[in-house]
C-alpha cells in the first residue's frame, strides 16, 4: 500500500521544489536548491499558488516584485551568480503577466541559464471562457498565450492534471540542472488544476539531492585533440562561460601555467582567469584588446572552452576563420561551431585530461614570449586609461574614465565587487577595461544585449551574495526601461551602488547609425520628434529618490569617487549619476562586427558605408578561403 497525502497541484509543486537538495562539495554541505520563489500575484495564481506558496513561506521564501521581467531578470541573475549550482523560480497571473516573462526566458535560453517560470493559465475546463486576460484563438482552443514561452523555454509542459507533476516536474529539474541542456523551464499552470487535489506518494516529497552532472570526454575525442594540440606552433585559448560554470577555473590556470599556452575571454568568461595573470590577453572579438584579436588573427590552433562562438567572439566569423578551432563543450549543438575538431565534456575534466595526456608539451617560447609581451602591453593601455581623472574643461568623461573611478573606488573591496551591466557601449568598455581577479566578479549579460536586465540583475546577484558589494554600471537608457526594482532592492535591505551614466539617449545606437551611412535620428533626445515642451530635463537622482534610495549627481570624476565613498558607507541602494560624453568611446582594440548596410540609399553616407560593407565581406571570403 503506498502512502499518500492528498494536495492540490500547487501545494505539491511548492512541496516539491522546497524538498530539493543540492551539495556543496567543498564545505560537504546540502542546500536548498531553490533560493525562493518570485511572485506577482494576480487573478490566474493567487489563488492556488499563492496560498500554496504562503504555508511554505519559512522554507521556500517567496519575493514581491514590481514588475514580471524584472523579477525573472533577478532570478536568472541569481543563478548565474551561483554558477547555476542554486536558482529561483518565478509565478505570475495569465495574461500580461506570463507574457512579461518572454523576454526574460528568451535572455535565459540564450544565456544557458536555469530559471523555472511559472505563469498562471486559463481554465482547463473552459466552462467560464472567455475569462479576464484569455487569448482565443479562433482556430485552436487549447491555445494561450503561455505558448508563447516554447521556443524560448528548453522544456515547456502544461499542466493539466495534479498527477502530472509526478512526470513533469523531475523533467523540468533534470533540464534546469543539466549542463549541457540547461535553459529556461516553463510549466504552464492553469488555474483550476492548481486548485485542484489528488492524492500524492509521500515518497515524491522526500528530501533529494541533486547531483550537477560533468559529462565525461570519449578516448578518441581526447586522442585527436591531443594530437592538434602537439602539431601547433601558435595556439591561443578562448575561455568562455562554460569554464566559469564548471568550476574550472584552477584547471584552466593549471594548463595555461604548464604548457605556455596564452588565453582570452569572451564576456560570459570574463574572469575566469585573473586580470594580472602573465598570460591573460583580455577579451577576444569585436570589444576585444589589441593582444587578444592580433594572437587570434596570427594563431594556428584555437582552443575554444565553453563558448558558444557568437559573432562579438569571432568578429563576425572575420577574425580567425582560416584558423582550426579545437571546441571543448559540454553541449554538442555548440561543440560543432567552427567545423573543427569536438570534445564534449566538462571543461575541468577535459582540462586535466589534456594536460595529462600532452606530459611536458609546451607552446614554443618565442610564441609564448610574444604572448606575454602583448598581454603587458594591453594592461599598460587599460592603466593609461582608467587612470584617468582630470577632464579637460568643457568635455565630459566617457565610459572608460568612469569605469576607471569606480574601479578605484576601493582598492581592497574591488577584489570583491561584483560589477554588473548588460546592454549598450558599456558592456564592451567594461570588457576591455574592468579588472576582476575572481570568478563571478564580472556579472555582464551580453548574450542577448537585454536593456533593462541592469538593475534587476543587480538584485540577483546581491541576493546571492549579501556580503559583496554589487555595482550596477546603467546608461541612461536602459535605466529608463526598466528601474522599478530599486524599490524591491531598498524593501529587502538588497543594498545596491548604481552608477548611471547619462548620455542623454541611446548613444551607443546612435554612433552605429551613423557608422552605417544613417543620420542621428531618433536615438538622442535631442534627435527625436518633440512637443511643445522639448526634450525632457530628467532628474535620475530625485527619481531614485523617490523610489527609496538615496542618490546623487555628480558633476566630475573627482566628485564621482567622493559619492562613491558615500555610497560604499551607506546603508541602502545609492544611485550615483554623472553626465557622460555619447560620442567617445575605448579606440583601442576591437574589430569589425557585421551589420548589414542598405543596398539603396539617396544619401551619399549610406552608399560610402555600403561600399565599406561589401569590402569588409570580401576580406571575410578571402581569408575563408584556405590558402
């Protein structure tokens, strides 16, 4: 006879996710999985999980928020400040409030980051249809708008039974903690299945822990890999998000260190190895340092460890694409990428393998000594610039002079700050010139360029790190999109330093357009459609303000670092805002990025730019051409 206990669908869903386990294998301790839960309640789950949520509130804490993306922002920020070991899930209403996460599951699928969304749904039964907020669709009636999420989510279920968790919801954890599959899992919950009870196994609400897998390398992938790696003269290493979420830092810096090797970083992999480490040649690509995009250009092999090669990394497949990748992936879909050579598996693993296998192999010593010289040259340019302070009169600083300040803010803490920024020219100046010796400590969403992901995800990660000091760098822009949960961060004592740097619109944009042959239009405030009462004069700080921070501007760098002194001290979220110059950026590094130019144009601009274009693709056919 098999024990039951009879609850409704959400109660034994709560049951479910507050009775998971996972270890940490350094203090040999169990911890929840789940961190909390996420909420805004509305008419399709307060009801069912809402309550179900409040008898388990001392165990699985749930959050309030002002706003559905945001708060998934939070939550995907909170699990990747965990290296996806630990993360949250995120419950709202039918309707607006379930497609407000679409863009947050979107940013997770691309980003490989775990979250479990839980929108609300219509009634199964459809007895009271149409209800407040139900989509009909009139040629499918099993249709809602929660089928938005699948092809954004990497598994999507709808729950229309209680008994149906016994299936779905160990689907969803094994997704959620998969390395190779992990992503964004939806279960769509209709409103009266969530009321509904059934009689449940007790067995299915036993504490279980949950063990991160690392998928393990075939022989002969390891033997071929080997093999490429012995042949080359000029081999350099693309570290990406994959070696951070795989612990793998020691074993990277371990084979960098044994075999000469040099190493760049992509943006999710910025900080896996240390700024100051001899060999680290700082990012690769489009925002990348001059070091890393000429080794890249002169390499014979690349190494490309837990990257999924976007087109920032590859300067639009331009930079290397005469050159042999060896990609090491526990996920085969990006192991592929390149058309080199594959090795699937846990980059520490596979890092140990390797060096074991290659014995007292190392990269020659005129390539490894170049490597080092370019490395101490690329540092010198980031001091030179960050070390920046006096303006001259009538300029406003850029982006790298302000990096520099809050990089200097405190010497000792720095080495513990956590920085997080996301879309606009920030990200590739953070890139190039932000140093961070520890994993974690660069928190940039880049995968999916997310306006608005800033402060939110801010709050994630200081959830998952109280002790840290968490900076959030914004634009003006992005700001303006999404600020609300400044007020979630001041409700849960969340203590937030927020710099905004005000370029008075969306500058980054603006230079592209015309890079592209277009006109400032519509992306300054200056260059848009006006009223009567101009461009709007806003005031960021007395905005923070209101919604319970304490802020401030500031007129220069010298007054930056004195607020940023206030700010470290205070003992709420502090916003800081310092007018910006939207014209000058980092000139040092990078390389070309693709974006299509019109063909057509009346404007001589557009037909100069388009003529730069085709020459650019031709450089790209040619050097994919094998010689």
């Amino acid at each position: 006879m098999i024990d039951t206990i009879r609850l409704t669908c959400a109660q034994a869903l709560v049951r479910y996710l507050a009775a998971l386990r996972a270890h940490n294998t350094v203090e040999n301790q169990a911890y929840p999985l789940f961190g909390g839960v996420f909420a805004i309640f509305g008419h399709g789950n307060v009801a069912g999980l809402g309550e179900a949520l409040y008898a388990v509130r001392d165990v699985l804490p749930t959050y309030r928020a002002h706003n559905e993306q945001a708060m998934a922002h939070t939550a995907i920020a909170y699990a990747k400040a965990h290296m996806r070991r630990k993360m949250m899930a995120v419950t709202t209403s039918i309707g607006p409030g379930a497609t407000n996460l679409v863009t947050a599951a979107a940013l997770a699928h691309i980003n490989r980051l775990p979250v479990l969304l839980l929108p609300g749904d219509v009634f199964m039964s459809h007895a009271p249809d149409p209800v407040l907020q139900q989509l009909e669709d009139f040629a499918d009636g099993t249709v809602s708008v929660n089928d938005c999420f699948r092809p954004v989510s990497r598994y999507f279920d709808r729950i229309t039974r209680p008994e149906q968790l016994l299936t779905a919801l160990p689907r969803a954890i094994r997704v959620l903690t998969d390395p190779a599959l992990c992503g964004p899992v939806t279960l769509a919950l209709p409103q009266d299945v969530q009321a509904e009870a059934w009689d449940f196994p007790k067995s299915f609400f036993q504490p279980r822990d949950i063990v991160f897998r690392k998928p393990q390398p075939s022989d002969e992938e390891l033997l071929n890999a080997v093999s490429a790696i012995k042949t080359a003269k000029r081999p350099v290493i693309i570290s990406g998000g994959g070696v951070l979420y795989a612990k793998a830092t020691p074993n990277l810096i371990a084979f960098i260190n044994k075999h000469g090797v040099p190493v760049c970083e992509t943006q999710a992999g910025k900080g896996a190895v240390p700024w100051n480490h001899p060999l680290q040649l700082g990012p690769a690509g489009v925002t990348g340092s001059t070091a890393a995009n000429l080794l890249l250009a002169e390499a014979d092999l690349i190494l490309a460890i837990g990257t999924r090669l976007q087109d920032f990394t590859t300067g639009s497949n331009s930079l290397y694409p005469h050159v042999p990748i060896l990609s090491i992936n526990v996920n085969g879909f990006d192991a592929l990428k390149g058309r080199g050579l594959e090795v699937v598996g846990d980059a520490a693993c596979v890092l140990d393998e390797l060096s074991l296998s290659l014995g007292d192999w190392a990269a020659p010593t005129a390539w490894t000594t170049r490597a080092l010289q370019l490395a101490d040259g690329w540092r010198d340019v980031v001091t030179r610039i960050t070390s920046q302070r006096s303006i001259p009169e009538g300029r406003l600083p850029y982006d790298g002079e302000v990096i520099g300040a809050v990089q200097r803010s405190s010497a000792q803490s720095a080495m513990n700050d956590i920085v997080v920024c996301a879309a606009g020219t920030l990200p590739a100046e953070l890139e190039k010139l932000w140093r961070t010796e520890t994993p974690g400590g660069y928190h940039v969403e880049y995968g999916y360029s997310c306006m608005g992901y800033e402060i939110a995800g801010g709050l994630g990660a200081k959830l998952a790190h109280p002790d840290r000091d968490v900076i959030v760098m914004v634009g003006d822009g992005s700001y303006l999109m999404m600020n609300s949960e400044i007020a979630t961060s001041v409700m849960l004592d969340a203590k937030l330093i927020i710099v905004l740097l005000d370029n008075r619109g969306y500058g980054c944009i603006n230079r592209l357009q015309q890079a592209t042959g277009g006109a400032p239009f519509n992306n300054m405030l200056a260059d848009c459609l006006h009223g009567r009462h101009g461009m709007p004069a806003i005031d960021f700080a007395a905005h923070a303000r209101a919604l319970g921070a304490l802020a401030e501007h500031v007129d220069d760098i010298a007054g930056l670092e004195d607020a940023l002194v206030r700010a470290r001290q205070a003992d709420r979220t502090y916003l800081i805002c310092i007018d910006t110059d939207a014209n000058r950026i980092t000139e040092e590094g990078g390389t070309w990025w693709e974006v299509a130019v019109p063909e057509i144009s009346t404007r001589q601009a557009v037909r100069d730019a388009r003529v730069g274009y085709e020459a650019a693709l031709m450089g790209r056919r040619a050097r994919m051409t094998p010689a």
